[in-house]
C-alpha cells in the first residue's frame, strides 16, 4: 500500500508534465498564450485532485495485487 504522501506527489508530478503539455497544444492551436496559460491551469487545478482520489481508490483494491507471504523461512 502507499503512503499518501507518495500519490500526492505521484500526481503533482504528473500534472506538471500534463500542464505543459495542454499549454503547448493550446497555443499551437490559438497562438494566444494568455489563453494557454488560463485553460492549462484551470484543467490542471481540477484534474490533480481527480488524480489524487483516483490513486487512493485504487490503492484500496486489490485487484492485481500479490500478498506477500505472512512468513518466509
């Protein structure tokens, strides 16, 4: 199981690269940055606490997951 620590910065990682990403597809697109800058960052600001509850619901499955044995010898 994870630390809710280490989701947390799982996804703050994870947006930041999102985040450049919807900037630069943004602007290629409108060729407006000001407007790049506001649709990555709202996206961003949302999709991260998405990210964050999405980690921690499937780290209470167990789906795929292989217990360790209770003793080893």
């Amino acid at each position: 199981m994870e630390h809710p620590k280490r989701s947390l910065v799982k996804a703050i990682t994870w947006r930041v690269i999102a985040f450049l990403v919807t900037i630069i597809v943004v602007y290629a697109y409108s060729r407006d940055i000001k407007e790049s800058l506001v649709v990555g960052v709202t996206a961003n600001s949302i999709k991260i606490f998405l990210y964050y509850a999405h980690e921690r619901i499937w780290n209470r499955i167990k789906f795929g997951r292989v217990e360790p044995p209770e003793y080893q010898i």
